[in-house]
C-alpha cells in the first residue's frame, strides 16, 4: 500500500486522518508542523503528500513549493474551505489535488488512488491516455515518451507533476481535438462530479510554463474559449 506523508497542525483532525488511512492498509507518518514534514521526506520517502494549507511556520504553500522544488511527489492538499482563494494559490503552487475537511476515509482513499494512478505507465488496453498512440512521439519541440513518462523540450528532460503529466498525455493523445473542463477532470483527476474547474485551469497554467516557449501565446496547451482545451495543432 502507498507510504502516505501527513502534514497537518491540528491534533485531532491528523489522529483522525492516520487512523482512517491505517485502518485501510496505508503506513502513515503524521508531521504537526511544514518544517517537520519537509525534515521527514528523504528518510520517509512517502508515495504522496497530504498537506494542510493553514500551517503554523512555514504554511502549506511553503511546503508545497518546497516539495515541487526537489521532486515531482503527488501533493493533495486539505482544506478548510473549498471556495477559497487558498485552494487556487495551493493549485498554483502545485498540488495535483485537494480535499475539504473533514474528509470521509474512503473520500481520501479514492483521491489517493486516483493520484496515484496518474504516477503509474499506461497498461496496454488502457485508454485514459486516447486511442492508440506511438510509444515515443514528437510534436515540434516536444518529445512524449508514453511508456516511460519523460516529456522532454529540445532534448531536455522537463519536472512535470503527476496531474500535468497525465493532463499533457491525455491532451495530446488526440492532438486538435476540443476536451471541456468537465471531460478532463473526468478522464485525468477522475472527478465523476460535476468538478471544480479551478483543478484544470491550474494545471493548464503550470504545464503551459514547462512545455511552452511562450506560456502567454501557447502552441501546445491551446485555450478554445467558451469550449475547453486543446493539444496543438503544431
């Protein structure tokens, strides 16, 4: 099962959280502090973060940032509130996703999976990632290695998180096609619901800095206005 960092202050609320994740198989470290949990990455090595925005210190922005700053490790944030400026900022910062508390254990659970999953090579048969493309593939300066997750520009090897790697091999699967808001969060943060759009429109621009020359005038990551999102054409 996934080695599960928790980084949260209040006291209940992480007791309450290691133990819904224990009682499912996880092996949890709880860290009450950003500082604490940054000290505990390198010998913890956790498949994914949980991280609490309103931290004492260094807050949760800090440490995202931090983490962002080393490795590409999948971040959820939890939240207080889920129409706050703080869960854009948190998105900005780059975590894959959030979660308003309180959290149901199988709510985090289903969100661990579905980060996770975004971590993890296309099997064969898998269509998340569109209908059949070559294994390694290039798209002007942009090579996408599908089965290897290495995305690199002009030869060079690009940090991507595990949302914009998903959301880039998703897109560019079917390069020209239209995807909406509510189809990406569907097919790449596997959101059933009518999602929170701020998810995508976050990756978008975190991805766009990476893969783009020039981020405002995208040639790969194209906004159709009124629709949605498109890969290409190049």
């Amino acid at each position: 099962m996934p080695r599960v960092l928790l980084i949260e202050d209040d006291a209940a609320v992480r007791d309450g959280v290691t133990l819904a994740l224990r009682r499912r198989g996880h092996e949890v470290l709880a860290a009450g502090s950003g500082e604490e949990g940054l000290a505990e990455l390198e010998a913890f090595r956790p498949d994914i973060v949980l991280l609490d925005l309103m931290l004492p210190g260094k807050d949760g922005f800090e440490v995202c940032r931090a983490i962002r700053a080393g490795q590409q490790l999948p971040i959820i944030m939890l939240t207080a509130r889920g129409d706050d400026i703080d869960v854009v900022l948190g998105l900005e910062a780059g975590a894959d996703d959030y979660v308003v508390k309180p959290a149901r254990g199988e709510v985090l659970e289903a969100r661990i999976r579905a980060v996770l999953r975004r971590t993890a090579p296309a099997a064969d048969g898998d269509d998340s990632s569109g209908p059949g493309p070559a294994p390694v593939e290039t798209h002007g300066e942009l090579t996408i290695d599908r089965a290897g997750l290495v995305v690199s520009r002009n030869g060079q090897d690009l940090a991507l998180a595990p949302s914009e790697m998903k959301l880039l091999l998703f897109l560019s699967s079917t390069p020209g096609q239209v995807f909406s808001r509510q189809q990406l969060l569907e097919h790449v943060w596997e959101h059933s619901y009518h999602g929170d759009a701020r998810l995508v429109d976050a990756c978008v621009m975190r991805l766009r800095t990476k893969v783009e020359g020039t981020p405002r005038t995208p040639r790969y990551v194209q906004t159709v206005r009124g629709f949605g999102y498109r890969f290409g054409p190049v």
